[in-house]
C-alpha cells in the first residue's frame, strides 16, 4: 500500500493531469447530453411527422446499442470510412453525448408532457403564442421534474468516464492502471479509483440539488431545509411539482 500511494504522489501531476480529463469528459458530455435531449425531446412532441420519427429513430438507435460499441466505433471504425480520426476526449464526449442525450429526451418528453392540461390552456387563454408559452409556462414546470432524471444521467455518465482508458485517453483511469503496474497493487489502485469517483459523484449530485433548490423557488414551490444533501427520486420530485401546479 505504500509503494502505490508513494508512486501516487510522486506522480502528482500526472494524476491531476487524468483527473481534469476525466473532468472534461464529464461536464463536455453532459452539455452535449443536454443540448441533444432538448432538441430530440422537443422534436418528439412536434406536430411534423418528419420531426417526430427522426426523433424516435435516433432516441431508439442509441438507446438500443452499447455505448461500449459506440465508443469503438467511432475511434476506430470511423476513421477507416471517412478518413478523419477524432481525439480520443472528443469521441468520449461524442458518445456520451449521443448515448445519454437519447435517455435525456425520454426525460424531457416525459416531463412535458406530465405538466397539467390547464397550464396549457392559461398559456392560450392569455394569447401567448407557442414558443412564448413554452418558455414562459411549460419549460419552467417541466424543468424541475427533469432535474432529478438529469441527475441520475450525469451520474451513470461519470460512472462510464473509465471506458476512455480504452481508447488510449489519458483519463484518470488510465493513469491509476499505470500505478497499478507499477507497484503491483491492484487493490489499494482500485478502492483509490472507487473513492474518487465517490467523491465526484457525491460533489456532482450536491450540485444537481442545488439547481433543483433554485428551480423550485423560482416557481414558488416549498423548498425543504435538508433537501440539498437528501437524495430524491425523480417520483417524488414529480408529484412534488403537480402538487404546487395545482
């Protein structure tokens, strides 16, 4: 055990060096995540026919495959039909954003589509147009619904970040395998990486409650004190929400 933490600080730099990256292929990820539920969420609630079926079909499409086989796809299949060769962070954030931002606009049409009927009608009885509305009224409710979705999504893609070691990414993953060889231990590298990730998971969701606390007093919704550091459902989150649209 301490070979391995020596080697760890004696490597610093190198270990804040994966760190970061595996920070950049987080937030990069979940942006590109967001940005592609919104669109593919919005189309599939679209009156075009067009719209809506091509946001099926691309929801269905990586939602049913391996982000594993994504990842490989586009570092190595890709190149050998276009030419062009991504750097291994971008195709990391390229597929996660493709691959969670397919789950994330099932979040985005479910949540829409569970704010009450009559908030619509307000919306129209007020001669808002449909954009207005949407922003003004649907998208405020709504948002507070997706947040816990959101949350769970960012999690689950943090938790995948250490695929990157396998598409030679200089993540953090891949510098600890290094230590790991080096020193030859394999358990104390492994319950290093298990409470790192910990820590950012835990950091990350801290965050995602304090998003959802100001998303809530936004809508005047009752906000608890604890609320912050308690873990909630996305269940909860909704009937919380229709709650206080009533």
């Amino acid at each position: 055990m301490s070979d391995f933490f020596s080697a760890f600080f004696d490597e610093l730099p190198q270990v804040r060096s994966g760190l970061w990256v595996t920070l950049e292929a987080t937030v990069l990820g979940a942006l590109a995540a967001l940005l592609l539920s919104f669109v593919l969420g919005l189309m599939s609630i679209s009156r075009l026919l067009v719209l809506r079926g091509t946001s099926r079909v691309v929801v269905e499409f990586f939602r049913g495959t391996s982000l594993y086989i994504q990842l490989f796809w586009l570092y190595y299949a890709m190149p050998t039909l276009t030419g062009y060769e991504l750097d291994p962070l971008l195709c990391g954030v390229v597929a996660f954003g493709l691959n969670y931002g397919a789950y994330g606009a099932e979040v985005v049409r479910g949540a829409i589509g569970s704010v009450p009927r009559g908030q619509y009608e307000a919306a129209v009885a007020l001669n808002m147009s449909p954009l207005h509305r949407m922003r003004k009224v649907i998208l405020p409710q709504a948002w507070v619904q997706m947040i816990p979705s959101f949350t769970n999504l960012l999690i689950q893609l943090l938790k995948c970040t250490p695929l990157l070691w396998l598409i030679s990414a200089a993540d953090l993953m891949t510098v600890v395998q290094q230590l790991r060889d080096r020193t030859g231990e394999t358990l104390t590298a492994y319950l290093t990486l298990l409470a790192v990730y910990f820590v950012l998971a835990y950091a990350l969701t801290l965050l995602m409650n304090l998003l959802e606390r100001g998303a809530k007093r936004r809508l005047g919704l009752p906000v608890g004190a604890g609320s912050l550091l308690r873990s909630r459902s996305a269940t909860e989150a909704v009937a919380s929400v229709q709650g206080g649209a009533r």
